[in-house]
C-alpha cells in the first residue's frame, strides 16, 4: 500500500452496504473462553486481524489445539479445562492491549509455570500495574526487565488462589475483565471488588455476558463480582458466533456526514448487542443524520443539504468511538465538544493529543485538556488546508487511519482530487486490515 495513502474523495452521494468483519473485543475475549473450557469449541465470524493474530499465535505456543480458517471466519479450539499445556514460553503481545492483559492472568493460572512477556516499544508504556499488582496478591511474582509495573517483565506463577481481590482498573476496563476471565479457574471463589471507578464500563459488561453465554456463574453489585470457581461450565452448544465489529461501524455511520447519500450496515439491527460502542449511532444522530433499522440492518442516511451541528457529548463508555465525531467535527456547523476520554491518553497513543495535532493541521481551532477535546470548526481554513494538500500522522494507530480516512472522502475541492493522505496506513491491520479496500469499493459504486 502506497504511504502516505491518498485517499479519493466521493463525488456523488453514497448508496451502498457494507458487511463488517468480526468484534476484535469478542473474538479476543471469546478464545480465551474456548482455551479455559473443557470441550471443542468453533468460533464463527471471527476477525483475523493484528491483535488477534497476537492472541492465536500466543495460545498456540502455549500448547492449545487451535485451527484457524482465515477464508471462512472460523476458528476450532480445543479446551484445556483452565489447564495451560506448556509451562515455559516467551510471548510478544504487541500492542494488542486485550492480549496484553488477558494472556498476563490467564498464565497466572499455571502451577509452576515461568513465561515471560514483552511488547511493541508502545505497550511497554501502557498501564499493567492495577492487573500486575492484583495477580501478585494471588500468588503471581513478577521480574521487571525495565520501568516496575511494565513489559518486559518475567512472570513466575503459582494458580490463583481466589478469595477477596481488590483491584485499581481506572486506568482500563481490560484489567477488571483479565480478572473476571480467569476468575472462574482459581481454587476458591473470587470476590472482585474495585477501587475507584473503571473507564469503558460496557467492556466490563460484554465480559460479564460472554462469560454467562460459556456457561460461568457470576454475580456483580455495582463495583463487586462474585465469581463461582472450579465449576465446569454448562455451555452445551459446540458453535459461538462473533458479533460483527460495533467500533468499526462507526467509521461507516459517519460516512454519509462526508458523502450525503445512505449507507447500510449489514447485521447490526439486532436489539440485543454485547458491544457497548453501538451506542455512537445515538451520539452520530445528533448531528442530523437519520439512524435506524431496517431489515436486521443498520441504516445512516444524510438529508441534504440540511447543516450538521456539532455536539457536546461523554464518550467514557464508547470511547473508542470519539475519534471518529473528532474527525468529522471540521465539517460541522458549531462547536463540538468531548469529554471522560482521559484514559485515552494511555492507549495505543495519547490519542487526545494527537487528534488535536492533527485537527490543527486541518486549520481547526482545538483546544485540548486533560479529559476533552473541543473543536470548532473552521471552513475557510479547511478549504485552504485542503488546497495546500494535507498528510495525516497515525502515530502507529489504526483508529486515527480509519477516521480521517473517512473525513478525506469528502470532496472539498469539488474535483475528485484527492486532497487528504494517511501516514502508515497499513496499521489499520491491527483490527480492520481490509478498512480501504472497503472504502474503495463503496466509492466504485
């Protein structure tokens, strides 16, 4: 792929569909299930991308059974009963942080196990310590090979030994689910309690409902979790299929905002969903673009030439999601604003930051704070930016990519010429390597 990527706009109103690949937070959440249980288990929609790539090759040095059928979606595991075949091994997560936080309490699990775990130069600034410092008062030492509470480090384990747990997740949601995903496999019952509040609360819950889905009894009072442990689970169907990627969809619900026209995302109106970002549709509808369902479907659609207002909204449970309005916010008449995304400082990049970088690039006003970004937007600017011809930093993130991806395909310069470039668009890959093809493919139609 060319880099910096030009990405073309549209020069007629979209009408097209799209069928999103695999949930990244599922199908990292849902093999790690599969690896704990006691019996062949086939994943279907599964994504195959950076991360989970990540997850597969790390259980499968691990000693699990697994087969990956990358032309299908479909991924066989064979079940350990929350055994873990191969005691010793080195794994690299990346900067997958599920794998990063599941994989570090899932091999706390193994009685005399020695593994040890590094990542991208990124990850080693991520935040471990809330799990790291949890997993040790279970029994779990950990060996720094560089900053205390970071990769690299070597983890000696010993099982869990369940009981009361308190744990500091308010800097990832991630932590409290590593926990809740092991919890079950400890030698008595786990009482999980936080300490303070955790950010991404939906995360939280999409692991609480896949665990019962597997067959897990558990319980949560607010900022408690009681866990049954060394059960075996009752999960009697041998087939688990993974929702389609609510995150992702937020880059196609934006799309008509950029484009006009209607854009239907296949198999995303169903009522009951486990990811808790297919709540942007209500945030995106805000602007003036009209949502709904239709057919098992989920339907944007822009009414031209009506304006699209900027909005002021919390994105600490979607926060995954606000890089995509920040993005669109240029196009928007009146500020937008957006807050509880400070915890977004410590994921794949400070993204607050670089999305103000980047949005000042374009000739916005941004003012960024410790848990917001504002943007008020600047057309005159825009279009003189866009004349100039504007390249996009990713600071190696694939939701910055995917966002002004999006942004790019509008047709300021009402030529078709391509005035907006991507910088390392091959990061996409992490959880949507097929992103431009796709967005090539709406445009051809």
């Amino acid at each position: 792929m060319i880099d910096p990527y030009p990405i073309k706009p549209f020069v007629k109103p979209l009408q097209g569909a799209v069928e999103l690949p695999g949930s990244k937070s599922i199908t990292n959440r849902a093999l790690v299930l599969a690896a704990l249980g006691s019996k062949r288990i086939v994943l279907g929609n599964a994504l195959f991308s950076r991360d989970t790539r990540i997850m597969l090759a790390a259980l499968k040095s691990l000693g699990f059974a697994l087969e990956a059928f990358e032309e299908t979606g479909t991924i066989t595991v064979q079940g350990q009963d929350g055994d873990i075949p191969i005691a010793e091994a080195s794994i690299d997560v990346g900067n997958a942080g599920t794998a990063a936080r599941f994989l570090t309490a899932f091999l706390c699990l193994k009685k005399g196990g020695r593994y040890h775990l590094d990542g991208d130069p990124a990850m080693r600034q991520r935040p471990m310590s809330g799990l790291l410092d949890a997993l040790n008062c279970q029994g779990a030492q950990f060996t720094f090979h560089g900053q205390p509470g970071c990769f690299p480090f070597t983890l000696r384990s010993n099982g869990l030994c369940g009981g009361p747990i308190e744990v500091d997740a308010t800097a990832s949601s991630q932590i409290l689910s590593a926990l809740l995903l092991t919890a079950p496999h400890a030698q008595k019952d786990v009482r999980l309690s936080l300490k303070g509040e955790t950010v991404s609360r939906p995360f939280v819950e999409m692991t609480i409902r896949m665990m019962r889905q597997f067959g897990y009894r558990i319980s949560s009072h607010e900022d408690s979790f009681v866990i049954a442990a060394n059960e075996s689970p009752i999960f009697t169907d041998s087939n688990y299929v993974i929702e389609p990627d609510a995150t992702a969809a937020s880059y196609f619900l934006a799309l008509p905002l950029v484009t006009g026209g209607r854009m239907t995302i296949k198999n995303l109106g169903k009522d009951e969903f486990l990811q808790g970002d297919i709540a942007f549709k209500n945030v995106i509808s805000q602007t003036g673009l009209s949502v709904f369902t239709e057919s098992g479907h989920l339907v944007a659609e822009s009414h031209q030439p009506s304006p699209k207002r900027g909005l002021m909204a919390d994105f600490n449970a979607i926060s995954d999601t606000f890089l995509t309005l920040a993005a669109m916010a240029p196009l928007l008449e009146g500020k937008t604003r957006i807050t509880g995304i400070g915890h977004t400082r410590l994921q794949e990049t400070d993204r607050i930051s670089a999305m103000a970088n980047e949005l000042k690039k374009l000739g916005q006003e941004v003012l960024e704070e410790k848990n917001s970004l504002e943007i008020q937007p600047n057309r005159t600017a825009l279009l003189e930016k866009a004349r100039q011809g504007v390249s996009i930093e990713t600071y190696e993130d694939h939701r910055i990519a995917m966002s002004f991806g999006i942004l790019g395909c509008a047709d300021l310069l009402r030529n078709g010429e391509n005035w907006l470039k991507i910088g390392n668009p091959s990061c996409v890959e992490k959880t949507f390597p097929h992103f431009f093809n796709l967005l090539e493919g709406l445009r051809a139609i």
